[in-house]
C-alpha cells in the first residue's frame, strides 16, 4: 500500500532556555530538532503512518543527531541530503503568564538553505508515497529553496500524491525581497489540502479578507483561486496567554465548515509545533476517515491540545490517546 | 501511651518521566518511595504521631534505600521484612492540562507480594500499638496476601485495635481470578473506618449503590452490611483536568454525613497520594478530636489538598500548615 | 547627565528549593543574589538607567559572587564595601496552589549589618547622582543601621538627590527593641517618593489607616504628616493563592490616584521582589514622565506583572517589554 | 550486497545512580538502553554496516522507548517482537577508583525471557543477511531460550551466514538447573567467529584449561573441539581498579594469535559494553579486512578503548575515530 | 547488650559547588548534612552497630531536614536538640588535580554553639550505651561547648562507657582566646581511644615532637601524659594533589604500631570526612576483633579508602564491601 | 596609572556536551561564553588588572548575554560594539583518555566578522590604557578582519602601549585565500610580546625551524626577524592524553630562555583557554615583575595549571591562588 507521507522542509536545531529562565539566566540550553514539516511527519509515524523527511544538514555530528532525533521518532530519513556548510539553530524562550516567548532564529546559510534546484531526485523519492507536504517557511528562505519547492511540487502532481501546505507566515522570514503574495500562488496551486488562516490571505494568497468575513467566505474565496483545494483547516485561540488558552479547530471541506468543541488549556507546557500537530491530525484524518469531516477535524483538534501538554516541537500523542480525549475524558485521572 | 499506628502495605520505587516529559523523552527517571499504606504512616509521623510501616524488602541496596526513605520521614520500619526478590515498581508520566498521567505498573513477584501467613508474629507488634491501617492493595495481590491481611485483622481485632481500611480499587490489580467483592466482604468487617466511594459499592462490597443515592445512603447501607463500621470517609473531584480541579472531604459517622469547603486546586503539582493523605488526616483527626466530625473532616481535606502540592507519594505538611489552611489562608503569602 | 541612581541596602543570597519541593526534599538548593534595594538598581540597569547599589560583603569569594551577580545585570558595585564576616542569607520554598511559600531568615551578623555610621563617604558616593533609593529593612536590622540610613538620607538631601523608600515592612525584622514608628518617621520626613499600604500606616508612620478608608485619604494624611512627600505609591492583590492572583498598582499624586488596570496573573512564576520590581518601574517612570501619573503607573503595573514571570528576586524585564504589555498584548504569542 | 548483521538477545533498561552517588543516594537514575547483542548491533551500525536487533519487548511505552532508542542508533528493528509483559531491567551504580560498580538485575519474566521456540521466523529474517550474532546471556535465562538459539543457529547455518557468539559468563544468571557446560557447546559448534577467555574454557565448553597455558594452546583446543571455529578474539587488563587499566586486545586466528598494543585508559567513564565494542570491532574488521588479523584486533582494541570514555551500553565511535587511535594519536588534542 | 555508640558535635549543613565548579561558577549549590561526629556514628550504623547522635538544631525546616539526614542513616537522633537559632554551614569548593578545596564555615551562634552546661542529661543518654565519641571541634568554638565536653567526659567515665576522640584541629576555629594546649589535656585524660597525628602533638596536647621523632616515639609520649589511653590511631598521606593520593593507617596499641597497606586512590570523589570513616572503622574494629590490631588497622584503612569515592561527607560503605577490599580485591570489576 | 589593558577579538558562545556524553547523547548543552583575547582580559581582570574587552555582538539577548558574562568577570565592556546579524557559536564536545574532544565552529557572518575598518575610535579607546593585547584568530576569519588589527596596531603603537599577540593558529580558519604567512608578520612588527612555538615558526612567520632547532634558536630568529619583540612564552606538554599531561611553561626575554617546572596535571577539567591563562600569566608578570623572567614564567604556568580545573574558558584563578601553587603546595589539601 501507498501510503507513506513524503515531507520536506529545514531541521532546526532549537535551543530553549530551561524552565521559566530568561536567556541570559540560562546556564544550560535544552535541546530538541524539529522543523515544521518534519513535526508533521513525527507525529503521523506516532500515529502509525508511515513518514519520510526529506531535508538538508551538514555532514557533521549536529548532522546526524538531527537525523538521528527522527530516527527515534520512526521517520525515515534517508533520503535526506548530507550537504551545506551549518545546521540552522533556533533560541527559545519560553513564555510564562502575561510574558510571551521569544524566538531568535540563527538559520541563515544552512545546509537547507543552500540546497538548489535539480539537486533531489523527486521521483525516486515519490515512488512509494501518496502523500507530499510542505510548508510556505520553505519559500521564505531564498528564491532557489522556492525553485526546489516548486520543482517538488511538479513531481508530485504528475505522480498523482496528495499535496497539502502549511502557510506559515512568519514575519522573520521572507527577507529576500519578494513578498509572499508574489511567490505562493505559484506554488499553491498544486495543493489538495492547505492550513492557513483569515491573516494569511490577502498577506500571502493576494486574496482580499476582511475581520467581518466569515471562514467560509473566505475559504471560498480560497478555492475559487485556487480549484485544486479541497480541504483548507485553520485553527483559532481565544482568550489566551502564554500559559494559557482556548483552542478550537476548523474544516472546510466542499462548502462546508466543521468545527471542533473549544478545549480549555489551562497549563500550556510548549506551543510551539501546536499548529504542525493540527496539519498531521488532518493528514491522518483525511488518510483514515475522509468522508467525516467532523471526525476529522475533533482528531486533529483534540491531537494538538495534547501537543500542548508535550515538551518540544513534535506531538508525541497515540492514536489511542487523541481518541481518548475526542471522546470526552478531560479529567487527567491517571490510569493505574 | 500506646498511641502508635502500624500501617501494613506494599512499598513501590516509584521512577517518573521528570517534569511534563513522556517516557520516551526522559533520559532521567526521578525515583520516590512511597505506597499506599506507607504514605499514611509518614504523613502521619510528619503530623506527630508515632508510625509504623510493616512491609518486605529485598535483602539488596533498593530494598535498603526503600527503608531509608520512610526512615528519614521519621516511620519506624523495624518490622519490616528482607526477604523475597525484588522490589515493587511503577513508573509515572505526570500529566498536564488535557492529557492525563499514565502508570505502568511493574510490581509482580515482589518481596511482598511473595509474602506468606504465618511468616510475620503480629501479635509481637502490635504490641505498643493502638491503630492497625491496611488498603485494598494487599488482597487484591494474590490469594496469599488476602490471608496474610485476614490474620492481621483478627489478630489486631483480638488486641483491641482500631482498624481502618482503604478500599483503593485498582483496575490493573485482582489478576488472580476473584473478584473483590470474593475477597474484600470477609475483611471489611474488622474495620472500624473506611475510605471509599459511591463507586466501590457493589464492586468491592457487594452492595449496589444507584448515581442519585445520596452518600448517606449509601454509607449507611454499608454501616448495616459492617456493624463494626463507625466512620467512613470519601473524596470527591469537580471541574477536572490533570493539573487543576475543585476538591471536597466527606465523613460519615453515626449515621451523619459532614462535609468540608470545597476547594479549588489550581495548579496540581502531584496527585499520587493524595487519597492517602486525606487518609491519615481522617486517623490523625479521629485520635485527637474524636467528638468532632466536621473538625475530622476540615481537617483531612486541607491536609490532602497541602499534598497536591508537594511532589512524590508523601504529604509532607505539618499540623500547624494544615491549621493555618484550614483557618482560611488561602491567599498563598509568603511568610517572612 | 547625573541620571545615576544610588540604592543601599542589604545583599542576599537566596537558596532556594528547586521547583515544588519542601525543603527537606531538596538536595540542591538554586542560589539568586538579590536585596530589595539592589533589585531596584538591577531592573533599572535593565532599563537603561545607570544604577549602583551600595552595600557591604565579606572579603571572600561568596562577597565576590555577590557583587559578581549585579555586575552581570550592568550594576556599579564600586562603592560596596568588602568588610564584615558573613553574606546574610534566606532559604526559600516557593509555595504552590493552596501552600504559601516559606522563608527562613539567617542574616544575623552579616557583613551589612555590621556597618556602622562615618563608614562610607556619602557625599563621594552621591556626587554623580541625581536619585537615592533605601527600603525600611535597613532599618530594621538594629540602632547602627538606622543611623547609616539617616546620615545617608542627611547627605542625599543636602546634594539635593530625589529620594525614595519603600516601607518594606517585614514581621521576622525588628527584633532590637525598637518599634518602626520610633524610627521610620525621622528618615521618611527626607523622602520624595514612598511605596507602602494602608496596612503600614498605623504601624511604621504612626498614622491610624481603617479599613474603610480609601487611599487618597490615606495617603493624603501621609503627605500631610511628611510634607516632602509627592508621590506615593501602592500595589494591591485579589483572588490570591500561591500560583496566581490579580495585581493592579496605584499612584498618589499631588492629592490625585492613579489606578493601572488589573491584570490576571494565572500562573505565577516568582513571587519575590514583586515590589521591588513596581517600585523600579515608579522610579523609571518619574525620571522618564514625569508630567503623567497615568503611565507611570501603567508602566510600573505592567513591570512588576513581568517581573511574577522571571525567576530570581531581579525584574529582567526591559522597557520595550514592558511597554509592550502597557499596549495591552497580553496573548503571550510567541513572535518569530 | 547481503552485508546485514543480525543480532539476537535480550535488550534492558539500564538505571543508573547518577555520577558516583551510591544507590541510597540517588534522587533520580539515568536511563540507557542496552543489551550485549544490541551493543554490537549499534556499533556496527555506527561504523555504517546495516545492523538489525532481533528481541521482545512489552507493548507498552518503555517497550517503544527501548527499540526508539536503538532507532536512533540506526539500528533496525521491525523484526523485533511486542509480547510478554515487561522490559528486562538492571539497576547500576559505578565503582570509582578503590571500589567497584555493582549491579542488581530485575530481569525475570521479562519479555526476551518469555520468548519460545517457534514464535520467530528466522528464515525470513535472514534473508538479506550475511552474519548472526548471539550471546551466552540468552542460553542462561531459560531452556526455552536455549532452544530459541538452536533454532536460530540452525536457521542461520543453513542459509550460509557467518555465525559470531560472545561467551559472556554471567555469574548471577544460569540459575534454572543446568551449568553452561551443558547447554553452550551443542550451540557453539556452529558458531565461525567466538569472543571468550581462559575463564570461560572449563566452565562454559568442558575444555580444561591452566593458568600457564598459553592462549595459543587454550585457543588451539577450542578449534579442535569446534571444528567450524576459525576466529577466536579476546581481551585482557592489567593494573586494574574502577576508574583506570590497561587494555589488550587478542586475536586467534588460524592458528595464529594476534595481539594490540596495550592501552593505558586512565579514566574510564563507562565500561559496561567494552566488550561488545570490542566484539563489533571484531565482525567489523572480519567483514573488512578479512585477511589482516592484526589489523582486526588493532581495530577492535582501539574501538574498545573508545567505548571506555563514552557514557552507556554503547559504542558511539565512527571508524574514524578508530582509525585515527590506531594510527597511534592517543594526545587528546581538541581538533579545531 | 550495651553496644549502642553515642556521638556528640556540630552538625552543619554542607553547601557545595557542584562539579568542579567555583563558587562563582555555581547557581545551585549541592545540599550534605553532616559533621565529624555524626559522620563517625552515620558509618557505624551502616556497619550494623547502634548509633546515636546528640547535636542541636534550630526548630525549623532546616533542622528538621538535618536530623532526618541521619535518621535516613540509621542514626539515632532521639536525643538531640531543637534549641537556638540557626543551622551552621559551610560552603565547600572541590579541588581537582593542583587547584586544592576550599571551605567557607558560617557557623557563628549556631545551635549547637549555643549549648551551655547543664542542658542535656548525659546520664539518661549513656544509659544504654558502651562508648562515647566526640571531637575537638567542640571545645574549638567557645569556652561553654569546652565545659560541656567535660560534663559529657566525666558522666561517660563515671558509667564506665569507653571514650575515643578525634583531635581534629582546625585552623579556622579556636578563635575565642584560649589556645587549644589550654583546653584539650583537660579533656583528653578520660579517653581510651585518640585519633590524631604527629603535627598535633605539641599544639593540641603540649607534647613536643619532631620530624625525626617516629610514630611510636610520639604515641608513646602520649599515652604516658594520658595513661588511660589504650589506642591512638593516625592517617598518613603520600604523593597527594587534589584528586589523588596514596593513604595509609596506623594503630598503636600497647606499645605497638601496626600499619595497613598503602593504597593508591587515584581519582577521588570526595575526601571530606575520609577522617572520620577511618575513625568509625577504628571503633568497629575495637568493638568487634579487640585483640587484633593489624585487622583492626586493616579494615579501618580499607573502609576509609572507600569512603574517598562516595559523596558527600559520610562513609556508605558496608562491612562486606570493606572486608572485600581489606582481602586484596582493588580490581573494580563489576560484579554481575 | 595608565595599567588598563585592552583586549579585541571574537566572543563566541560555547556550547558543550555535557559531562562526557558525545553530541548525539545530550539533551542539554552546556553555555560558556569566551574567546580567546577576552578570555585574557578576564584573568587579568581576576587578578585585579583593570581590562577592556572590545568584541562586537548583535543587538539581541545573546549579544547581550555574552557581554554580561564578561562583566561578572569584572571586564568592562562599554566599548564593545552593538552590530552585526549573529554570535559566533561553537560546539564543544570534550575529550576523555584516548578519546580527543571535538569542536564544531559556527561563526560565519557573525557580528564580530563583519566589523569593517574605520568603525572603531581606536585613539579613543586606547587613551586610558598601557597595553593592547590581540591574537592570530581575528585576521584569520577575513581581511577585513586583518584591516582592522592593522588598523588597531597602528594606533596602540602610536600612543605608545605595549603590545602583545598570541600567534594561535587554527586550521579551520584561514579560509579566505591567504596563507598566514601573508598576513601575520605585517602584524607581528608592532609586537613586544608574542606567545607561539616552534610549530608555528614557518607557518605563521615565514622563519623555518627544524625539529633539532632549540627553542632559544627559534625565538632568537624571531627576534631578529622582528627587533620590537622583547619577549616570547611557550607552553609545552608531555605525556598527554585528553585526561591529563604535564604542562611546562617557557619564556624568552633578551636572548634568555626561563623554563618553569613541570607540573603533572593528573585530572584535566577543562583545557580550553589553557594558553589564554598562561598568556593572561605572562601580561600579569610583565607589568609586576618585569625584571624578573624566571617568576614570569612561573607565575604564568602556573596560573595555567589552574585553569586546567576550572570549567569553562576562562581562568577564574586568583593571584593568591596562583602564588601559592607557585610556592610548592601542590598537596591540594582543603584549607578549612
């Protein structure tokens, strides 16, 4: 069966101050590899699905710990590419009550960053998969890494995968002189299923969306641009600080919206990945139960609040546990 | 004075995943002592009242470090047996916000529970005491600890003692092919106090309790069932999730139930215990203010909410805190 | 410019048990220098603001790592004097939920209060300053202390310094023989700026407060009585345990109040210096805006909220935090 | 090409008291996973020969953590059983200078031991290998899994793999009736490639054996009695306490004995598993350099040098690293 | 039987720099409770002999951890005293390889420095007690702990009990007037049993000795000033820097002087308390193989090379491991 | 007095495995922050020489964290610029026994490789200071790098300050297409004092040196080559593996060679920053005992020796301390 999920997209190596600790109180800094897309591929192989990372790190020791961090995870990595000079590095602080998180990102002139186009060979890669994910972070970096995604996207469609993106904006990216709006349609236009949300659109589709609009109106508006999408997902958060919040997931799927109940977080313990732990709740729903999106969209809800729960970037919650909470049992008794 | 209480139970080496790590994340375990019964005599002996745990031990430096702990809380553990093989263990993955913790149990064929009658002269030791405390634990080992518990029982019943049990359903326990309520029924009817819940009824007694029968109701079924039973006591949780609920006492005595504030427990910081402590909060209160149920009662639910606080199995507050909260300070000032 | 800000006062260090545990279960104990008045000074040296602390240490290398401590935070310490035989400590046990921290106190015989009146040349040391800072804890240390601080407070008002205090009024304190309101009242007729309470009034200014009483009226009797006096600052609490509460700041000012707005602090990090914290935001305030008592308490407010998030006795908070909070983002967001 | 090495045995959790603490002084244990046969699996693996570990673990998360932390190695494990009921354990506290380490096993009724003949399809399994390696530790546990190993080596003898074994006499193992005099040789007869010792002749395959025989003359026995024997390897130390020796590695091989220079290891961070790395040093060096015996024993030696300065079970040294201590670079010097 | 062994001294709370970091390096500090006294009767119980220990400590949490340290050990602290105010400590700098310890004492006014005579009744605490030991650390604070040593001196002698005493000079202490020639004979002429060495003879006991003078010279001098001495035991050290030594005991016993082998510790863990262990292991042997003083010196030596490996200021190390090491195995093999 | 020196290089983030775990075996990493010509300002600073350190870092926490580190060390920082994208990093990883330690540098484009010349106020700087001090690493990142040396040398040489270099050549830099060769000795004529060897001779110099050569031979010649060179120190060590060798110091002064003793550093701590020590010894030397060559020397090797114990860069290492290690007492007894 076909159904291993190719992602691609930069490891980082992140860095996060322990405990409440400011950066310049850290005597320590704890580590944990990650990568949007690649948090995506972790958790569908901890739900069983079979995951491959394709990415870039340089032929040194962080190299392979970062590989090696996947490995552990069950991901399949051998397809990704010993090359480029560094591994891209993140600091984090985490937030706390009314003090938010600080990230200072140190990834420029990675072993990703340096990759160009022509380089992987997409179709070998593809052979056993049915599914292609990436993330617009990936464009962000540099007009060749926006090549390569495209290139990408291209051996995908011909070979049939399901494609899905993640938006991603992030303000500290895109430096390289073209604006997102100029660069993602392109690349959008191959995509199945995409995460975003009503600030990404007219920022990074071109698509005019106003605070009144509905997501329907505006997911509409999506799919009318852009007719290959069948599913968008978003999430949304209310009432939030840095420890905690309310959380809730949307679906919108041919016309219609689902949305799952609000959850109530009340120690958050890392938000960082939450969203990447929704995109693979989605992937998995999409790949076990599509004709359900209300299924689909509580599994992917109720599998991020659980990647609030998990230190580091990648939602380590089973199968089991996400249904667990779906059904109902928020009570945190311990089971002995 | 022969003021003494022997707690009789299994001691576990409790290994958790440190802070809100998963198992697989941890590359340290945190190690605690505890046990049901154990955790009563320390938190006892921490409130003043002279303890003791009787228990077996492997003849090895775990079985010796298992002893030392109770030792440095002050419980006498000169009964206590070397024998058998191993020690009992469990490991604990707290839990947090919308995921709850989870505890693999790794305690068969341990020192105690390899424990047979005859071997322990509990006439010998109960000699300078006047409370005998046991728990569902112990008979729902094997057959052989549901001997060992029932010579105990008429041995402390012919000295004279006060009893007092802890029903403590496990799911994972009763694997030796009787039900509780074969076992438990023969047993109950040498206490003189009883910790449990609406829920225990008919599983572990026999006698079947309806959601809307009140818990007088109930209790007092239980009373005509066990004439000997003159006091029972039970807990009760609202507004759930693994790190912050709302938390009530109950006593029943005499046909009257008394029930304390209920209070908000806004950031647990371990559970594990925490019906042990309002356990010995009820013996404590029962030895010093017998006439007084609501001072009983006030006093083993502000006990057990101190022990939501304090990590490991054992609370370690003292009278003078549990006072202090019972009083209404809730206001958590730093005194200085 | 002679913006510097001089602050005197006692250094600590603080040992502290890690996370939750009690004290006995700690096998570490975390070290933080601090002092109120010192902690002043470190969070104004966060702010931009030239700052010294002036205190005393013992000649050995626990003195160094003291002075060591504030030199990190951008902190003068070259008018501390190196004399005495001991650095006064506290032990801390951070409280949690329903359980109120605890301080245990071993400062007898410090190096600070072993300092004596015609120790330092406060003209010198004032020479390059506009701003002199003490706390009512010096005082309180016994008769020798408070004879510094009035040849400190004769000196800084002859050079025409602004002068601050906090009343700081702590119960474990005080032990020479002397009342506060046999002392404080000489040395507050200096100061320009006060942070205290209704509840010090009676106590340490000798003016009756009731409860009924509002602020203005309190704290217009307060000018009255110390006619120097032209700000007056306060905090309040509500809806307290030991992991959260709501906290708003208050300013008087030429006969008018000032209210912050009140902010939820749901998971409280370190409680400790909370007050020092505001009073370096009043302090900041008043030399930055000096004409908008709205601000300064809204700056000061939003300080100390931060300062709740941040181990260690120092707001390491800087003013683009702070004013980014005063704006109202409260979501905690991370921003990358 | 079919270079697959298939290893065989019982993998554990490892629980060690932290730097030199003793047991009773531990607050926490560190974690590794580890098992002789997985040992060499995982050095292989890092000297980049495909390397799979064939074992049981339960099917629960410390059974997930066991073979995720051999993924991370990247040693395969699908073939690798979920059955029984709980993971092998051993607890370690390490010896320092004048005293040594200790151990106690909590290895009954683990899933490894659990195992029977018949569950594993070691036809399949080796069907893209060339070698399967195994230990004496299997054979100790049980005659059922005596009998899973001569199932194992007939499997493996008939598909014409290379056939390594590690002796490795445990002296707290073989307890269920039979000596390893009984049980090894009928295993041993098809083994090509054998890791053992002076030590073990007697005890392990009836082959007396004197304190001034040679190895030469003890090896020379072995091969006439095993006729399918054509490499022995073995180590010796000299000058030995907890923390520092020296290190020889040997080498017999058709009739003739290699030996390494003698290493001086001054101090040793860990040496649990130096056999193992010596052993993989071993099949690595048959694999290739198959006709070099002192390049093997040179490379082996040097490999279990480095396993000494690495912290766990596993040898975490790249080729090389070996290599570059063979070509005589013992300075230490940092390269940068 | 009357074997019980009472200990009387200073316990003090051990803060120490972790690792091999300094001070200032330092932002935990590691927590050991101990004392030379109590380290003496913390060793004995964990040979299996009975030992009490009388101190005093401050009546709050610091004290109560303190004695629960050694209750954790074994030792009786039934007689010790909740009285003055603080805890002593000091602060302690591992040395490693030509950078030697360091220790900061802050034990002014501590509890047991506040004792006076006529406090405890020694006569109640020996009554079920054979030996008393103590140390001149005591009478080295001030002039009422030297009175109370001689009240504790003559009620031992007058019940019988045997004495033993460690010199224990510290150049940091004897700071109130009197040198230590002035107190220590007093105190010195009711014991049967002295550890000491050749550079304390003519300072603490008037003796004079010169460097020429043999160990059986010098002793014999002594036991002619203090005719009721039996035994006098000493430590030699060799070819020393901070992590490794050569070590040597020595016994003179009725005219005789027996040596054990000298022992290379080459990595040393912790030397703190490497006195007292060698002192404990004297009493055992005195205790339990009277007449033999070579085994006497043997085991004293062999335990106190083991206590060199073990953290912290007391000796955890059991008869078995000490005799295992007294019959000649240094090796440090692993026993599995 | 004009006694301030100042200090220009590179500060770099260090980031270390922790303990002895390889990088693929941390969860954590541990911080130090240093370079090797600040690494020089902070000893100096530590033994009370007033020091300067002028780097460059970005204007984010890192930035600020590196300098604050410099300033608990007592090293001012005020003239070090705020510019500049990133910190330079690197990745330690120590060595143990045979195993070497590995550095991974990632200091591309950071801040301080981007400084151009003409930036810095060099005549400003220089104006309260007698001596600069620079090294080999900061031309070997660029030329413009080599630019602003010049540039430095210049100006220091004009005003009259005393200069020094320590050559320290990494093979990893030097990658911009010059050799050393063409860019050093340019450099070097502004020099009186430089720390090599006779490795670098050639390399660095352009003067050949045999093996056979004599180190008075080798600096004889550099001292010909450049007349303003008065005098050069060198370090050799013997018997080295990562865990410890001896250590010798050597010093040329007017055609003199001073060698120290050879000191036996038996358990290294931590090398790096060992020549920064001896370098931060020999300015140490210079200014106080400038006629006096032998007690340079040992001053400055045994300084060195010091730094081996202490963890992180920079060598914390008191001038009492260094003097008594001078003196002799290599005993490493702890003074208490």
């Amino acid at each position: 069966m076909k159904e291993k999920v190719i992602t691609f997209g930069e490891v980082l190596l992140r860095l996060s101050a322990p405990g409440n600790r400011r950066f310049v109180q850290s005597d320590v800094f704890e580590l944990n590899y990650g990568g949007s897309e690649g948090n995506v591929a972790a958790s569908l192989s901890t739900f069983g699905v079979p995951a491959s990372y394709v990415t870039a790190v340089p032929d040194n020791e962080l190299g392979a710990a970062a590989l090696s961090a996947f490995n552990s995870w069950g991901v399949d990595t051998s397809f990704s590419l010993k090359s480029g000079s560094r591994l891209g590095l993140y600091f984090l602080e985490q937030g706390a009550a009314l003090r938010p998180g600080k990230v200072i990102y140190d990834r420029s002139d990675s072993s990703f960053a340096s990759l160009q186009p022509g380089t992987i060979d997409w179709k070998a890669l593809f052979q056993n998969a049915s599914w292609f994910h990436w993330s617009g972070i990936s464009p962000a970096l540099n007009p060749s890494l926006a090549a390569v995604c495209l290139e990408a996207l291209k051996a995908a469609s011909d070979l049939g995968l399901t494609i899905s993106a993640d938006l991603n904006y992030r303000a500290n990216l895109w430096k390289y002189g073209k604006n997102p709006v100029e660069v993602m349609p392109e690349l959008i236009q191959y995509c199945d299923v995409l995460l975003g949300g009503k600030g990404d659109s007219e920022l990074m589709l071109g698509i005019p969306a106003k605070e009144e609009n509905s997501l329907e109106q505006v997911f509409s508006a999506w799919q009318k641009q852009f007719p290959r999408l069948k599913t968008i997902a978003s999430t949304g958060r209310a009432n939030a600080n840095a420890s905690r919040y309310q959380w809730q997931g949307y679906l919108w799927q041919e016309g219609k919206l689902y949305s799952s109940k609000q959850y109530e977080i009340t120690h958050i313990v890392d938000r960082v990945g939450a969203g990447d732990s929704y995109m693979a709740g989605i992937i998995y729903g999409l790949i076990k139960n599509h004709n359900d999106g209300q299924r689909v969209v509580d599994f992917a809800t109720a599998a991020s609040c659980l990647k609030h729960t998990i230190p580091g970037d990648v939602n380590l919650a089973t199968v089991a546990e996400v249904e667990k909470l779906m059904e109902g049992d928020t009570g945190g008794r311990i089971s002995r």
